[in-house]
C-alpha cells in the first residue's frame, strides 16, 4: 500500500534519527562510566553491581561505534537523483533511490518493491530522545550526590522509647567477679566488677560518713572498628551475643537523641538499590549528659556492647555503653549507606 514521503525525504529522516539515537546512547555509556568512576552509584546501587553498570557501559559505547560506523558507510552509498522518481504516494519500485533496506520485502514483479510500512513522524523520535537522555541530564546537574533525605531518615529510625536510664546499674547486680579493690586519696573505694555477659564496671564508692551515691562507668579497651550489620545479626543470635557482648566497638553514624544520657547511632544499608534501603541502629548509653550534637550529625563513638531488650520489646538490641563522655565525638561526613 503506498503511502507520503513527502518530496521523498525519507533518507534524511532516517539519518537523523540514526545520529540522534547513536548520540544519546553514546551518552548514555559515558554516563554510566563516569558514575562508576566518580563513586556516584554508591547512592543508587549496590557495590556487588558496580561492575555490572561499568561493563554495561563499555559495552554500549562499543556498539554506538560499530553503528555509527556502519551509518556512515551506508550514507556513502546515497545516490543523487537524477530525476523525480519518488513522488508522494509512489509505488516503490527498483528505481527509488532509497537507502539500502529501508523498503522490505517483494512482490511478484522483481521491479517493484513492497511497501515497508514503517512512519516517517519524528516527533517520535524526539519524544524517544527525550526520554533517553532524562538520566544523562541528571548527571549534568550533579545527581545523584546523596542518599536519603534528612527528614525522610528520620522518619525511618521511629519513635524508639529510651532504655532503663539505670541500665548500667542493673547490670552491675549480676557481677560474677570482684577484681582488686583500692582507694582514692579521698578514701573512695575502688572496685573493679565483672558481669556475665563480659562487662568490666569501675565502682567508685565514697567514704563512709561522707554520703554520695556509688558511682558505676565501664571499662572500655582499646576497641576496633565494627560494623552496624554485625551488631544487627549477632542481635538476633545467641551464641553471637554472648561472643560480641563485653568488647569494645568503635563506630561512626547518625546522631539522634533519646534522652539526657541516651542517643541513637544509626546508618543506611542497601542490599540492591536505593528504594530497598533499611536502617541499621545502636543504642549509645553515655554516663553523662551528652551535649554539643544534634540530630542527624556524624559522629563517632567507643563503647563497650551489650544486647538489650528495650521496653515493651521482646527483641534484644544492640547497644554500646561508654566509658567517658569523650568517647562520643564529631566525626567527618560519610556515605549514608553501610556495604
């Protein structure tokens, strides 16, 4: 069935969307290659796929040259017209000066090509464009550049309710051991107390006649960087809680009040993509008044972990209990997301 070149400029159009496509997609490659490169999949993806989206992207860059390449070699294969043989709603025919493939199939007659059928609108070729390159112009105006928005992730950490602000004390009514008592030119006594689930407590008490109240602090020791995930799963262990309770972590995130003494630690730890993303939290137990933070600032802190059921909650969580109140201190921004 013939149908309208419109003055037979169907070559002209093909071109242009053949160029606008191998643009685009090139685009599209370097894109994913500078996003790799550049550490920007962080916020979007997981680290298991970063590699994927590189080859992804070489591989794309490599096809767009083999088409452009093949583009320009049937550009030069054009022939000029020599007279008006394509005119609107003209039967093609051997003669029409075509590009080579554009009509498809044949009929009977080895002089007359059938009718390919495909549209000559561009402004679907630019409606596709403009979808296409939507990611490249992300990337033009530096996004992604971070993960979850301050409100949004406060939102996901809940209404947690504070623990027992006498927790410290509670434990320390189950020490199994009492290590070598001294005492402060004051006369305080001094004692060093060890609980069942490994938690070294320096008991201060005054001398008598003097009044005060026993003053109780763990015992950190030197401690080692750990990770948010490692506390979540030894949580929801046994035999990890009773390994993990008593050392001393060191561990950098969030900062959300709970209290005077209280704080929640928390990151974002993505197993795919973004959309995926959950919260990871610690519980942070200061033996004074925390000041000098607000919520959402990076911190770090040193403190020794215990696994505690919070109330109202029949799952133990995480927390770490410090020493001094200068294990908790600012820290320098980082991702938003543990891998």
């Amino acid at each position: 069935m013939a149908h309208s070149h419109l003055g037979c400029q169907s070559p002209r159009d093909y071109f242009t969307e053949q160029l606008l496509t191998i643009l685009v997609c090139g685009a599209l490659g370097f894109v994913g290659i500078q996003m790799y490169l550049n550490d920007m999949l962080v916020y979007i993806l997981a680290p298991q796929f970063h590699t994927a989206v590189l080859i992804g992207s070489i591989a794309v860059l490599g096809l767009v040259a083999l088409r452009a390449v093949a583009v320009w070699r049937e550009a030069g294969q054009l022939q000029p017209v020599d007279d008006m043989t394509c005119q609107e709603n003209h039967v093609h025919t051997a003669a029409c000066n075509h590009l080579p493939g554009l009509p498809t199939g044949t009929t009977a007659d080895p002089n007359v090509v059938e009718d390919h059928g495909h549209s000559h609108d561009m402004s679907w070729v630019f409606a596709r464009m403009l979808i296409l390159v939507f990611p490249v112009a992300l990337f033009a105006m530096g996004i992604p550049n971070s993960g979850f928005s301050k409100d949004k992730q406060i939102k996901m950490a809940g209404n947690d309710v504070a623990l027992d602000p006498e927790t410290l004390r509670t434990l320390a009514k189950d020490a199994t051991q009492v290590g070598e008592i001294t005492y402060e030119a004051d006369g305080s006594q001094v004692r060093t107390l060890k609980t069942q689930t490994g938690l070294k407590i320096r008991e201060v008490t005054p001398p008598p006649g003097k009044g005060g109240e026993v003053k109780l602090s763990v015992i950190p020791e030197a401690g080692s960087e750990m990770r948010f995930n490692e506390l979540k799963d030894a949580a929801m262990d046994e035999g990890k809680r009773k390994a993990y309770a008593g050392q001393t972590a060191i561990m950098e995130g969030r900062f959300r009040r709970l209290g005077d003494k209280e704080f929640t630690l928390f990151r974002m730890k993505m197993t795919c993509c973004g959309p995926d993303a959950v919260m990871l939290k610690v519980r942070i137990i200061a033996p004074q008044a925390v000041s000098g933070f607000s919520d959402f600032d990076w911190v770090r802190v040193k403190g020794v972990i215990q696994f505690i059921k919070a109330p109202n909650d029949e799952l133990y969580t995480p927390v770490l209990i410090l020493g001094d109140i200068a294990d908790v201190q600012h820290a320098k921004t980082k991702n938003e997301y543990e891998f």
